[in-house]
C-alpha cells in the first residue's frame, strides 16, 4: 500500500521545526538577560524530537502500515532497520564515516544508551531525576543523527538535498 504522501510532508515539516529549534539553541549565546542558564537542555529534547519525527516519517516511506508510536529512538531505528535495510544500511555508514569507525553497530551502541534512546523523555523531565547528574549525552551523535535523518528525509520525500530543499 503507498504511503500518504501529504502525511510524510507534514511530519517532515513538523520534524523541521523542532530540528531548527534544537540547532538554534546549539548556537545561541547566552545574554546577560538570560538566566535561566543555557539552552543544552532544550537543544538536546528538541534534537531527539526531531529525530524521532523523522525515523517515524521514514518508517512509513518505507512501508508501515500502522503509524509507529513510541519515543524510544533505538526501538525505531530497530524498527526501519527491518523494514528497509538498504536505508538503515546507507544511514549506518554515513555516521561511521562521519565518527571515522569501523564499528558497525556505532548507531546502536550510541542509541543503546538510555538517556539517547530515550532523551525525549529524560532530558525534558530532567529536573524531576533524582539521578540528575548521572545522565550523559553524546551531543555529536545526537545532532549529526539528527541532520543525516532530515538529509535523508527530504531527498526521499522531495528528490532534492536539504540545502536546495530550502533554497527554493
């Protein structure tokens, strides 16, 4: 059955959003009116957001039937890598190239940890873990994660790379 590709332009759209929301916060400096401390946090929740927008968008390109729930990034990342190796396999690469490995679970090893796996949880809730100062995150891993799946989301979806996507 085609996907609905209306639906998949939306959550990319959608996923967009928060991956220039993250990206921002990644840059911006901290002014001297700013006191609530930087914007790692929101960079971190509104990456891993993004992420999982697009893992799911991707899913369903590549061939799910029933719209994928969850926010766990390794349960989706599982997931397509079942349903669409050829995918999972050219996403795979391009990060070990990226981090300059030959570690071919890199992905799943780095997700494997549950503050990535689950930093749409953690991190937005993080004022509530009492395990506050033992949560890690491999912020390289989660942004470059985050600009490879959108890369590959929009030339699936529109046949163009994210930069010409945006220029047009």
């Amino acid at each position: 059955m085609p996907y609905n590709k209306k639906k998949c332009e939306l959550m990319f759209k959608h996923g967009c959003g928060f991956a220039e929301c993250g990206k921002h916060c990644e840059k911006e400096p901290i002014s001297s009116e700013q006191k609530a401390g930087s914007f790692t946090i929101a960079g971190i929740v509104n990456s891993a957001f993004s992420c999982e927008i697009f893992l799911k968008t991707l899913l369903i390109i590549s061939g799910s039937t029933t719209p994928p729930h969850g926010h766990k990034l390794l349960d989706l990342w599982n997931k397509l890598e079942k349903q669409d190796s050829s995918l999972s396999d050219n996403i795979r690469l391009h990060i070990q190239n990226l981090f300059i490995s030959e570690n071919s679970n890199l992905i799943e090893n780095l997700l494997d940890v549950d503050t990535i796996s689950d930093a749409f949880h953690h991190w937005r809730y993080i004022y509530e873990d009492d395990k506050i100062t033992k949560l890690k995150m491999n912020r390289n891993f989660i942004r470059i994660f985050r600009d490879i799946l959108q890369e590959i989301c929009c030339e699936k979806l529109f046949g163009c790379s994210w930069s010409k996507y945006v220029t047009k």
